[in-house]
C-alpha cells in the first residue's frame, strides 16, 4: 500500500516537472510576453504566429539551422567512417599494435576534450582556422572518436571470426573485408552510435564557442545564447528559438525511441 | 586503416595534451612570447588562489549533491519502471526525454521558470500567497548551486534511469521468488536482492554522473556564466575565464591540469569503494 502510493506520487511529481516545463515553453512561442508572465500554463487566449514570424523575418536562426545541419552530419558522418575503420583494426589485430592504438583511445575516455580548449584554440588561430566548419567538424570528430572506437570495437569483437576467415581465404583485402563484412553486420551498432553522436554535436556548446564568433557562422546552441542577450525578457521569442532549435531531435526522439534510448545508454554504459 | 583516425587524433588530442602541459609551466597572455616560470602556476593555485579554492569546492559540492540524488532517484524509478508494459513505457520516455535536449535550451527554459520577477515559479507562489518563497533563485548566492543542481539532476536522471533499469532487467527472477516465499517485504526485497544485484550497474552510473558533473561547463556557462559573485563556477567556467576573458592562457592550462588530476582521483576513488563492495 505504502508503495502503491508512493510509487505513483513519485512517478507523478516528476512527470509534471517535465510535462509542465514542456507545456509552457509550447504553448509559450503562442503567446505574448505579457500572457506567459501572468499565465504562463494557460492556453493562448488568441494563438498567435508572431514569434515564429518575427524569428523568421530578424533572425538568422534559418542560417543558424543550417549551419549545425551541415556541421552535425558532417562531424557524425567522418567520425562513423574513422571510428569503424580503427576499430576494425583494433578488433583484427590480436597483436601489440591493436593493444596500443586501443590504450591510446581509452586515454581520450579518460581526460575530458574540455582540457585541451587552450591549446585546440591556441593552434587553430595560428592556423587560421578559427570561424571554419572544416576546423570545428575535425574538433568534433576527434572529440567524439574515443567513445566511438570504444563501442564499436567492442561490437567487431562479437563478431565471430569465421566470418572474417572465410572471406580472407578467398583472397579478400583488409579492407575488402571491412567493407563487404565487417561495417554490413555493424549496422545496428553504426546506427545507435551515429544517434549518439548527432545528440552530442547537434548540441554542443563548448567548441563553437570556442571556435566560432561571426554571427553567420554560428549553430543553434551558440545563436541561442544570441538570443538571449537580444530578447533579454522576451520570454516568447526565446521559447520559439528553443523550440525551432529542439524539433529536429524531438521528431528523432519520437520516431526512433528505441534505438535513441539504446544510443545514448551505449555511450554510457560502454564508456 | 587506423592511420586518418589516428593522425587526427595524435594532432589535436594529444599534442595538444603535452602543448598543455608545456603551456602550464609559462606565464603568456597568447600574444606576447611565453615566458618559463617553472611551477610558479601550481605554486600560486595551491596556496594564494582564493577563487580557485572555492570554484574546486563549488565543483565538488555540485559534483557530490548530483551523484547522490541523480544515482538516487534514477534506480527510484527504475525499480517503479522496472516491468515492461504500456504505462512503464509511457512514462520511461516521458523521463528520458530532457536528455535530448541541449544545455542551452535546458538553461533558456529554466531562466524563465527561476526568473524572479516573471519567473513561473515565483510567480506561482505569489499567487498562493507565498510571498517568501519567491526567491532570486539563480541570482543569490545562497541558491545559485543548488538552483542549478536541481536543473543537472532533472535533465539527466531519466538516462541514468534507463542504464538502471537494464541492470535490474538481468536480475534473476528467482531472486524476487525466493524472497517473496520468505515472505520478504518490499523493502527487504530491495535491501537484500535489488541493491547488491545492482551494483555494478552503480558503478557504472555513479562514474558516468562524476565525468557528466566535471562537463557540466554548458549548463553553467549558459545560465549564470559562473555568477553570482563565482558561487556557481566549476573547474571548465574558471579555465574558460582564465584563457579568454583574462587572457592568462599559462596559467587557465595549469588549471585544466588540475581538473585532469581530480578527475582522475575521483573516479579512481570510486572503483576502489565500488570494488570492495563486491
């Protein structure tokens, strides 16, 4: 009895803490300010699309938009090509090689890409490649690298030898076997890990704050933080900018629950 | 076929680790040449850094306060949730749902909800007639930290819910059966077969907390930056200070390196306890 009870407050309460939150945000990019600060849980008394307008017509959030589409698939998409093809070989070679390359990756595990954000910007103003894509999708991707090689190496170790063996008899290159064997049979693991991979970068903050100043260039996390200095209390017009700048994950999330949640848990539980 | 990874990764992983460490032994404002100082940097962070003393014990007040209601109500809900059915489901994606969210949206919702002018909370307590419960949440620095830890705790728990209840799901179900013909209460279920069946899984999820806690750096940085008064700073808002407002990138190194240190001490720390435990 006490547990039914306390079970079902507790599953309540934090049901509500998220639900709430959730609801006026919504129902927020609707109204205008004066109604969220008064009733910010009440419907919109006339629904209105003028903060989406208004987001649309002085803000770059489009170009925003477009700019972490770009840098997220790029950065998932090299560090999936990279990741598998290191941890193939680390799979593959049972020798002092393998252990190595595997120890050395276990070290970006270990010490957080956070460390390294005086010398990344240090060389990369040296190198002039502050304000690129090319320069913050190559500090994407090493940061995510680790985790990566750690997941999908642990995935190509199931995979039984015979099936490698049999295709090295008829004369395959490594390569040919990692591309014809090894990545076909990965697919459920690629795909958990690239999920994994565009929540981190879609929504990372840390590096192109680091990297990236002109307004153009900006993704969504940092143009977020735009906005908030330029709408000040406008609560309505933030709401809408968060909202835009959350879809793409939200309709991710509720297509491909499953694969999501197991994404974000491997990253986790492997790490 | 290691050789595109690894390149990259020797070029801006661990190069830049050592430049690092070479960096923390200079004193440089990034234009000018570096100067050779020594240990002059750690000298002076270990015993005439007032801020950095504080901003470390801010990083572990936040650090433990978060493991332990995180990890806490993560296997709550997980022993709730532990069953597959349709109500379980709704509310396991119910919970795990801010994790897709980024830190900056997070912060921008809970600015509005801490606001203490128009805040809705605030604004809800007024209305009720409690008119001393409004506080200036994040903006005091007596709840600054504690306002943001409520916020890490909310965003992340339903992940660490959803690791918990994998772990609880291989528990054998004879443990339960044995236990209820003992006639074992519910608590006494928990005690003596949930909790050390799920330990490793605690490992897990307290280690994982420790890293989330010491990466914490967007969170803070997009709701307080630090403030009030450097109540809310951690080890990554200091550095970034350090480097990029003071333009003192000798010293923010030596800094980064500290935070290396602790966090391996820590995490050290913990698989030692959890290993002794089974």
């Amino acid at each position: 009895m006490i547990y039914k009870v306390s079970r079902w407050l507790g599953l309540t309460i934090f049901s509500l803490l998220i639900i709430i939150p959730t609801a006026i945000v919504v129902l927020g990019t609707f109204k205008t300010d004066l109604e969220i600060y008064d009733s910010p849980m009440a419907l919109p008394l006339n629904w209105t699309l003028d903060n989406y307008r208004r987001l649309l017509d002085d803000g770059e959030i489009l170009t925003n938009f477009k700019n972490s589409i770009f840098v997220t698939s790029l950065s998932v998409l090299i560090t999936l090509i990279l990741a598998s093809m290191v941890s193939f070989a680390i799979a593959r070679m049972m020798n002092v090689t393998g252990k190595v390359l595997f120890v050395l990756f276990s070290l970006g595990l270990a010490i957080p890409g956070q460390v390294n954000i005086i010398p990344i910007y240090l060389l990369f103003n040296d190198l002039g490649l502050t304000n690129t894509y090319h320069g913050l999708i190559a500090v994407n991707v090493v940061a995510t690298l680790p985790i990566s090689v750690f997941i999908l190496t642990s995935f190509f170790k199931e995979i039984p030898n015979e099936m490698y063996e049999v295709a090295s008899i008829d004369g395959a290159t490594h390569f040919k076997v990692y591309r014809s064997i090894a990545l076909p049979l990965s697919k459920p693991a690629l795909g958990a890990t690239s999920i994994f991979l565009f929540v981190i970068c879609w929504n990372d903050l840390l590096f192109p704050l680091l990297l990236i100043t002109e307004s153009a260039k900006k993704t969504l996390p940092l143009a977020l933080l735009d906005y908030r200095g330029e709408y000040a209390t406008s609560f309505s017009m933030i709401f809408t900018a968060v909202l835009v700048a959350s879809i793409p994950m939200v309709i991710m999330y509720l297509a491909m629950q499953k694969s999501f949640v197991a994404g974000l848990t491997a990253g986790a539980v492997k790490g | 076929m290691s050789l595109p990874a690894l390149s990259l990764y020797v070029f801006l992983f661990l190069v830049p680790v050592l430049n690092n460490l070479r960096y923390a032994l200079t004193k440089w404002d990034g234009i000018e040449e570096p100067v050779f100082v020594g240990l002059d940097n750690f000298k002076k962070l270990a015993t005439d850094d007032d801020l950095a003393t504080k901003v470390l014990g801010n990083n572990i007040e936040f650090m433990f306060w978060v493991v332990i209601f995180q990890t806490g109500f993560a296997l709550l809900f997980a022993t709730y949730l532990v069953r597959n059915t349709r109500t379980t489901l709704f509310f396991r994606t119910l919970f795990f749902f801010p994790t897709i969210l980024s830190s900056v949206s997070v912060a921008m919702i809970w600015l509005f909800l801490y606001d203490p002018n128009y805040g809705a909370i605030n604004t809800t307590f007024k209305k009720i007639g409690l008119d001393s419960f409004a506080l200036n949440w994040l903006g005091s620095e007596d709840s600054a930290l504690y306002a943001i830890i409520f916020v890490q705790v909310w965003f992340h728990t339903g992940q660490m819910m959803v690791i918990y209840i994998a772990g609880l799901q291989q528990i054998p179900a004879e443990l339960y059966e044995a236990a209820n013909v003992d006639g074992a209460s519910r608590w006494q279920q928990f005690k003596s077969v949930t909790w050390p069946m799920a330990l490793p899984t605690s490992a897990v999820v307290v280690a994982y907390t420790t890293i989330q806690s010491f990466r914490a750096f967007d969170l803070v940085y997009a709701t307080t930056q630090g403030g009030p008064n450097n109540e809310t700073s951690i080890l990554t808002t200091m550095i970034f200070q350090t480097a990029f407002n003071e333009f003192r990138f000798g010293y923010a190194a030596s800094q980064s390196i500290i935070m290396v240190i602790m966090i391996f001490l820590i995490t050290g720390l913990q698989k030692r306890i959890l290993r002794t435990r089974y």
